[in-house]
C-alpha cells in the first residue's frame, strides 16, 4: 500500500452537502419504519427485509452526520465510537442489502419455501457478522483517525495502523466488491424470470376474457425491491473509487467533487429507499397524503388486488341503516369482502 497521503480537506460546501444528506436519509429512513408500523397490511415479508436494511442505514446516516459535523482531526474517544456505529451499520447495510436479492432470487427465481429459519439466519449474517468485525476493530484499536483519504469527516480505519488495509478490506470494503458481484447476477436472474412469466401469462389471458386477471408470483413490492441492488451500486461506487486511488497514493482522492459523490452515496441509501417504497408506491403515498391532509386515513379501504382504483370509503353506519330501509337488496356485511385484507 502506498505511503499515506495527506488529509482531506473538507470545504464549508462540501461538509453542508453531506450533513444534508445524512438529514435526509434519516428522514426517509425513519419514514419508512413509520409506515411499517402505522400499517400492519404492509408487512408482508419483503418489507421485513426492507424495515431492517432501514434500521441499518438509519444507525449509518446518524454516525455519519456526527462525524461529518465534527469533521475529526485527530484519534479521540467519540472518533472511536462513530467509527465503530458506522463500521457496524454500514457492514450490516451489506448484508441486508444481499439478503433481500437472495430472498427475492430464492421466492421468484426458485420457487423455495421461505420460512421463519431463513428470515432468521438473515438475522444471525447481517447482524452477527458486522457485530464480530467491529467488536475486533475496536478491540485491536484498528478504528480511529483516516485523514478522511478514504472517509468524508467521519473516522474509520486507523490511519497509523500498519495493517490498516487488511482492517479496511474486513471492515466494509470486501463486503462492498462482493456485493458489486453478487448482486448484479442475482438481478439479471430475477429480471429474465419476471420477463419469462409475464411473457407466458399474456398468451393467456385473451383466451380468457371473463376470468379475473392472472397474478405473477412476483408482487408489485418484489419487484420494486429489485431496484436495491442498483441503487446500491449506483451510491457506493464513488467511495470504492476512492479506496482505490488511496491504495494507487493518486491526488484525486481529493477531488472535491469525488468527496462529495462519496459523502452523498454513503450517506443517502435510507432516502432512496424511501423515495422508492414509500413516496413512489402508490398505495402508501395515498394513505400518507390522507393522513397529512385529511386525518382520515382510517376511512380509505385497502386495495385487495394492489390497484388503486379499487380503493373506497365506506360509508358511515347511519347512511347504511338509511339505505337497508330503503332498499332491502343492499347486501350485509357478511356479503362483503373484508376492507383491509392482509398483503
């Protein structure tokens, strides 16, 4: 590895980008827990995944914007600990993040049987692991000051620690490469699945004009949670280039610029999520907007096929017992589905 070179400097503009950011993310993280637990209909399994990668780029986004807004110059106790809740969630975040394209290849591609043992072992991976790694980081002092060559303000891998690259490659980078790889393969099987299944169900339907229409195994959420990985890949590559131009001791690891591509991407996982599964699902933007404007989401009935033409709002017992009086083919409420069926 070559010599290290020196700090990064951070601008006012540049901390001011990444803090906002971080602000966002949290937001959009937090968000998105709220919808979860605002609204059981929505905890299907995939948003399960989804609620625990949230967890993981909430904890990340809130180390992060600490860091930044010390912006560290040297090794000190809360260094030590930043870096530690960011190595910690940005770690998991991986993890997660590959849990949810081997849940999705597993239920769409393959067809398995997912129980709880599966959604459990994800636990004991994405948890565990990140967990171990920086208990020993923290223990070995491999976490501390990085001259922010490979960060943006925040402490990482120890900038005097000899075996620091090792660290680096445990810490995040290694889970970072391998998800460059993995992830991409697991998409492009699950892509050409979904193509394959919608292409075989629109030889049948017009043979049946009277049947209701044909469900795909894939979910609308399944395949909005295909978007993960690229949004992963698309956020995280700046700071992959970053970690190699440090190992290469090339000048452009500080280009502001890049740093700022850097801060963004490691930060704003929690917002895109959010912006795609929350202000970009039709269904949950609704009932959020009823919430914020009206105070009467509880009246809005769920979709039971997902579309949102099919969303009513019951109407109040009094007109209902005016309307049994005067029409008695009215059916009973035991003729009627059921508002908010479970998804």
């Amino acid at each position: 590895m070559a010599a290290p070179l020196p700090p990064t400097r951070l601008f006012a503009a540049e901390r001011g980008a990444v803090l906002l950011s971080c602000a966002l993310s949290c937001a959009g993280s937090a968000l998105l827990l709220c919808t979860h637990a605002q609204w059981p209909e929505l905890r299907t399994r995939p948003r399960q995944l989804l609620l625990h990668l949230s967890l993981a780029d909430l904890l990340s986004a809130l180390s992060y914007f600490y860091g930044v807004l010390r912006d560290f110059e040297r090794a000190s106790w809360d260094c030590v600990l930043q870096g530690a809740l960011s190595t910690f969630a940005n770690t998991s975040s991986f993890f997660w993040t590959m849990a949810i394209a081997l849940y999705l290849y597993l239920t769409i591609v393959r067809g398995s049987p997912t129980g709880t043992g599966l959604l459990w072992g994800f636990h004991a991976v994405s948890w565990g692991v990140p967990l171990a790694i920086t208990v020993a980081a923290v223990a070995l002092k491999k976490i501390g000051y990085d001259a922010s060559n490979v960060s943006v303000g925040w402490c990482w891998v120890n900038l005097d620690a000899e075996d620091r690259l090792l660290w680096m490659l445990l810490t995040g980078k290694v889970w970072e490469i391998l998800a460059y790889v993995t992830l991409p393969v697991l998409y492009i099987l699950i892509k050409k699945h979904i193509n394959r299944a919608h292409a075989a169900l629109s030889e049948y339907r017009p043979i049946l004009p009277g049947a209701p229409a044909l469900q795909p195994r894939a979910s609308v959420a399944d395949k909005k949670l295909i978007l993960i990985p690229v949004i992963f890949i698309f956020l995280r590559i700046w700071s992959t280039v970053r970690f190699v131009l440090t190992l290469c001791g090339s000048p452009a690891v500080q280009n502001p610029v890049l740093v700022v591509l850097h801060g963004i991407g490691n930060t704003f996982q929690g917002g895109a999520n959010c912006i795609m599964f929350v202000l970009c699902t039709r269904v949950v933007r609704a009932r959020l907007l009823a919430l914020l404007c009206c105070g009467h989401c509880g009246q809005l009935a769920w979709p039971g096929q997902g579309s949102p033409s099919s969303w009513q709002r019951p109407q109040p017992h009094r007109d209902r017992d005016k309307d049994k009086d005067k029409d008695k083919d009215v059916p009973g409420p035991g003729q009627t589905k059921p508002l908010l069926p479970s998804t």
